[in-house]
C-alpha cells in the first residue's frame, strides 16, 4: 500500500486525521446536553474555553514558525507578546459577555473575571472532560498538521497575528446569537443540538480551510489517498 498526496480540490481526497478528531471533541457537548442536562451557559462557556486553548496553541505556532528565517525568529520577540495581550483582552471582553448573558447578569460578574471564577464555572458545571477534548483535538492538529505536517515551515506570523481572530468572530457571533436564542425559547434540548451541529459544521469548515491555506507538499499529504 502506499499513499500519493492529491491536490485538496480534488474531489477523491480524504480530510485529514484532524478533522475527525475535531469532529469527536464536539462530539463532547452533544454528550453533555443529552446525558448531563448542561444548560445554554454551560455550553456556551465550553466554547468560551476553547477560545483560550486557540489562543495557547496560537502562541506555540508562532514561536516555532519559520525557525530557519532569521527576520522572523526577530520578529517573534515583540509580536508574541503582542498577540498575547491583544487576544487576551479580547478573550476577556468576550468572556464577561459570556458570564454576563447566560451566567447570573452583568452585576454578579462585573469585571470580576479571574482564572478562579471561571475554573469555579467548569467545575459547578461539570465541563472539565469537555475543555480536555477540546484541547486535545487541538493540540493534535498542532503536533499532527503543523509540526509533523510541516505547515510550521511557510506560514507567516502575520497570518499567524490573524487567523485566531477570524475563526473565533465567525463562530461565536453565531454561538452568542443562537445561545440567546436558544435562552428565549426556555432552553429546549433539540435547539441545543442543533446549535452544537451548527458550531461543528463552521469548526470543520474553517479547520479545512485552514488546512488549505497552511499546506504545501507536505501539508497537502494530509489530504491524500491510499492506493495499492
């Protein structure tokens, strides 16, 4: 058996291993809603966490990004820092939204949200092993696609800079919106579901699109077939 990498329009190609296994960790808070009865908080405050996984595993991607560019390897001194500051207050804004719609209002929360109050939020909610899927499907696309893969080689820190923004203002406008949503109609499990599916579906086609654009010969193997 041996495996030939085709282009990633080519209608034959498999999805990288990745892509099942984001599809498996989403697979967490179908779990959740289902067996475990989570609320609309709980299920929005699952993917306010992975937010923060995106934004560790996005600062592990720039510092091993281009290591053989020396201009780059400068450059990382001040944009690493940069991005943390940047995406962490952008987290942090969108947290307390998060907190502050569908976890007790705005007074019970304030600017009050510290590591405490949210580790306090996964644990009354029973999240941990839905944060760990989520960081584990992460973390393998990390080791999987970017380093063994090779995207780490070709990819720049300016779209490294970006590419977090991107996919996390997408899904969550429709995971904000859909939680109200969901809110206003009492919490029914279906439109629970069905925005978990929806979530999934924008996930998978962002982390394809992803794939896409950081492949190169050795990216595009992720994409290949197995023929004898």
């Amino acid at each position: 058996m041996s495996a030939e990498a085709v282009p990633a329009d080519t209608p034959g190609r498999r999805w990288p291993v990745s892509a099942a296994v984001l599809i498996a960790a989403n697979v967490a808070p179908l779990i959740g809603v289902l067996s475990h009865h989570w609320s609309v908080f709980a299920v929005v405050l699952l993917y306010w966490c992975e937010n923060v996984v995106v934004g560790v595993f996005n600062v592990l991607r720039m510092v091993c990004a281009r290591p053989q560019d020396a201009v780059a390897n400068a450059g990382k001194f001040f944009l690493v820092p940069f991005f943390c500051v940047h995406y962490g207050g952008f987290t942090f804004v969108h947290g307390i939204f998060v907190f502050g719609l569908f976890g007790g209002g705005f007074k019970t929360v304030g600017l009050d949200l510290t590591p405490h109050t949210v580790l306090t939020a996964i644990r009354q909610a029973g999240l941990g092993w839905g944060v760990a899927a989520l960081f584990a499907s992460h973390g393998f696309s990390f080791f999987h696609n970017y380093l063994a893969g090779g995207e780490y080689r070709n990819v720049g820190l300016s779209q490294l800079m970006t590419q977090p923004y991107v996919r996390v203002m997408v899904l969550h406008i429709a995971i904000i919106f859909g939680g109200i949503l969901v809110t206003k109609l009492g919490s029914p499990v279906p439109a629970l579901v069905l925005l978990i599916v929806l979530k999934t579906m924008i996930d998978l086609g962002a982390h394809l699109t992803e794939r896409r654009k950081l492949g190169t010969a050795s990216g595009q193997a992720l994409f290949a077939t197995t023929s004898s």
